[in-house]
C-alpha cells in the first residue's frame, strides 16, 4: 500500500529566523532549558523526568532535539499522533482555517468547521451507532470525556455505581470530581480483565476471560454480592496504561451480552485505541460490540486537544449545561481532527497498523526467545507492548514484584506456570537505552515493566525496521549490562 511518511528522516529546512535560530541551538541552550525546567517546573512533571531532550522541530516519525540529535518518536504524543508529526494534511487543514479568518475560538456554537468535523467523525463510527448518535464536544483533554461520560449515563439510569477493570486508566480528574460541590456517591466495583501473561485465575486464553465474565454475572446476578446494579460498565478494548492489553473479542462481546440484558450502558473509551490504532478504526470493530457510549480524544484531534463523547440518542436526557466547559470550540483541533479521520479512512491506515503490528510484533517474539529478560510481548496494531521481566528471581504470584510462589501448591495443579517477577529496573532501563540510541519510548503496566510502542499509523516499513533495530540492540545492551 502506498502510504508514505512525507519525509521519513530529512526534517523540512527552517524558514523563518526563530526556527532558524532554534536549529543553531547548541548543547549549551540545550542544558540550559532542561535546568531552568527542572528548576521551575513541578515535581508532578511526567515525561519529562525520562526523555531529557528539548525538541525543537518535528516530521513524521522524526523529532529533532536543540542540542541536533535526531529521535525516532515511538510515543507520539502519547498516541495521539496517528499521522506522526505535521503532517501535511494536517497543516493545511490547519492553515486553511487561520487563512479563512474564522474565529479560532466559540465556546460550543455551531461552526462550518465543526460541521464537517461531526460529519467525518459519524461517518467512522460502528453504523448502528452512527445513525442513532449524539455528540457532545467535551473539555479539550480525554478525563473530560470520560467524566462526562459518567454523568451521562448517571443521569439516564438514575443509578451512580459504576463497573470498571483492573488494570484501567480513564485520566486523572477523579479527585477533581470529588472535590466539587454536589460530588456524587461514586462507587466503582472492580473487576477483573482478562489477561494472559498474568492471568488473575492462573490460566489465561480463553478459560482466562470466562471466568473472568462469570465473575461480572455472578456480581451482578447475586443479591447479595453487595453490588448494586450499576449506571454503566466502562472499559478499554485495549488496556493501554495497563500495560497493552488487549481483550480478547469474544470477551468484549460477552460484556456487550451481559450489559445489555441487565439495561446497563457500556461505555468504551476509545481515547487510546481510536482512530485506527489497533488495527480496526476503532478497537471495538475487531469485535463487531456496537457501545452505547464511545470516548474519544488524543488522535481525534489530529494531534491538537479535542475530546468527545459519542452516544446513543436514548441515553440523551441530561440537561442543558450538564456538561460545561469554556474550551469546547477549539477550531484548529476540529480541522486537523477531520483531516486525520479522513485520511486514515481513504488511506486504509488502520488496515497498514494491523499488518505493520503483526510483522513487529512477530519479529519482537523471536527476540524474546533470545533474551529472557523478555517475559511477553503482545499488542494489536501498532500498540505495542514488551514486559521485561527478572529471570534472576523465581516465578512468582501474578502480580508480585518480588518472589513470594504458589507454584508448589498442589491445589493450582490445573495452572500454568507463574510468570516471572516484572522487572521495572530493566525496562526503564532499556527506556533510556532507546534514547541513547535515538529512539522514544514509554514505559506502562502494573509496575511500569513493559515497554510500549506507540509509533504513527504512517510509519514505513524502513522505519520499522529503524525501530525494531534500535529497540533490539538497546535490549541486548541492558541485558548484557545485567547479565539477562
Ligand atoms: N482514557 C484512556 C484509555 C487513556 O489512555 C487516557 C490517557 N492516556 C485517558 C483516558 C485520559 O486522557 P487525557 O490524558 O487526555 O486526560
């Protein structure tokens, strides 16, 4: 298929005297701008504290730091890059609005830009949803959605408890929530997600997720489990932060069942695994689960803030202003949003992140096969993830960092083997490996154990390999160095 990155390597030339003077920046500035962020900015700062780099001007898969060294940026805004980094269509969707004069900014009046990015987001979604829909723009950032999403279906039910997974990761306004005047009763029950690797009942596939489904019926069907029945059931097709978990379909089809007889609306945040990611358009569509309510943000907006919640039309009851917000209207995010929906659909890209996973993360199983410092590797699409496990220690129960094994236990006879301990030391330093080696990773999981790859849907294969390459020699470095 004949996508290709506009420029793979070769950043475009600077044309004005800022940028100009931004390529001329030299280690000095460069150092410079690390201390005084670290000086001034908070102790609550993320990415920063593990990618020391100051980038300065990007393209594709390319970020070029201030100090000149080039990085292969497997992170993309934390997924939110599904074009890499400006891309043309997204420039000149960009362009074209500051051009036109339209105002950059209407609270959430109806805007021609708005318009057209409503009708390619509907255009995408699972067509039973799609002709039943309502959209709601939210505040600019994916825990807005989700709050938002909350209070939707807390509304239409009259009921506040909620159904959530081990393992998930909705964004960070909980707290905010609660600190508000008229904060509801929130009640999550947690349940179980499936997983293989470290499977919560000790024998993954597809044993693994039904009973992880009988546990959510059981809960629900019980009288007395002590769960109420629930606003909502929300979930990631994939975990992301979790650790890239992706859930097996017949499982998402089974929550589907199971919501939908008992009149509980499932929620799918899809701000991680949207927009192609995973393979499918949306991760939902591997599974054919048409949600009652979908979360998007991160690529939505075509790598500017953006984030909705997409519903059916039934669950419309709340009230005017039950979501507000005064950064709903951003145009820029809506034009480059509508771009990149487009292109990924007309270009197939999701259809190119399906074969593209595939290729890496076959070629990352062989690797695991050389290195035992490598414990899984697993993903769909190109949401990639390598668990760095200690062969050091002996195996131990599912989530334990340290040794404590069960393995002898004659009760667990039907169970696979334990896993080995995660290994967190290891993957945050093949982390930093990866940056010597110029390329940008992130860690996610349980206990920050698992590599993750978060590469553009436009990545090529050249560039694939670039990656494969780099992420291949960083692991043997740290597995050398710890004698893994
Ligand atoms: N949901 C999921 C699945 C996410 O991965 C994230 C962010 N990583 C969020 C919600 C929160 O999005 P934001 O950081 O934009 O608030």
């Amino acid at each position: 298929m004949a996508v290709t990155d506009p420029a793979p390597v070769a950043l475009p030339a600077p044309h004005d005297g800022a940028t100009r003077e931004a390529a001329a920046c030299d280690s000095a500035v460069h150092e410079g701008i690390l201390r005084r962020q670290g000086a001034r900015e908070s102790a609550a700062r993320t990415y920063a504290r593990s990618l020391p780099i100051v980038p300065v001007r990007a393209r594709g898969l390319t970020i070029e730091g201030a100090d000149g060294r080039r990085y292969l940026d497997c992170l993309s805004g934390a997924g939110t890059l599904a074009l890499g980094h400006n891309h043309p269509v997204v420039l000149e969707a960009i362009r074209k609005v500051l051009d036109s004069g339209a105002p950059l900014h209407v609270l959430d009046l109806a805007t021609p830009v708005k318009d057209a990015f409503t009708t390619e987001l509907f255009r995408t979604l699972p067509p039973a949803l799609a002709d039943r829909a309502r959209i709601q723009f939210c505040g600019p950032a994916g825990t807005d959605a989700v709050e938002a999403a909350l209070k939707l279906v807390r509304t239409a039910t009259g009921r506040s408890g909620l159904l959530a997974f081990t393992g998930a990761y909705h964004g960070m306004t909980a707290g905010a929530l609660e600190a508000s005047g008229g904060a509801q009763d929130v009640r999550v029950t947690r349940l179980p997600y499936p997983q293989d690797y470290r499977c919560p009942f000790g024998i993954g596939g597809p044993r693994g997720a039904e009973l992880a489904a009988r546990w959510t019926t059981s809960l629900l069907d019980d009288t007395k489990s002590g769960v109420p029945r629930p606003a909502g059931m929300i979930l990631e097709p994939v975990q992301g932060e979790g650790g890239v978990i992706p859930a097996p379909d017949a499982w998402l089809r089974r929550m589907r069942s199971i919501t939908e007889q008992r009149s509980i609306p499932l929620i799918a945040d899809e701000v991680q695994t949207g927009v192609g990611r995973t393979g499918a358009f949306w991760a939902v569509d591997h599974s054919g689960v048409v949600p009652d309510v979908m979360v998007l943000s991160k690529a939505v907006g075509g790598s500017l803030p953006l984030a909705v919640v997409v519903y059916h039309e039934d669950l419309d009851v709340w009230s005017p202003g039950a979501h507000a917000g005064t950064f709903r209207g951003n145009q820029l995010a809506m034009a480059a949003g509508a771009a990149t929906l487009a292109y990924v659909r007309e270009n197939q890209l999701d259809r190119r992140a399906a074969e593209l996973g595939t290729r890496i993360i076959g070629q990352l199983r062989q690797l695991a096969k050389e290195f035992a410092c490598i414990g899984d590797v697993r993903g769909r699409g190109l949401m990639i993830g390598v668990e760095l496990v200690d062969p050091a220690q002996t195996a131990a129960a599912p989530f334990a960092v340290g040794s404590d094994s069960l393995s002898d236990d004659p009760l667990l006879g039907d169970c696979a083997a334990p896993p080995l301990p995660a290994a967190p030391a290891l993957a945050a330093a093949v982390r930093d490996a990866c940056l010597d080696r110029g390329l940008i990773v992130e860690l996610g999981g349980r206990h920050s154990s698992v590599v993750r790859l978060l590469p553009p849907l436009t990545l090529t294969d050249e560039q694939a390999t670039a990656v494969v390459d780099r992420l291949t020699d960083a692991l043997a470095a740290v597995a050398e160095a710890h004698g893994r």
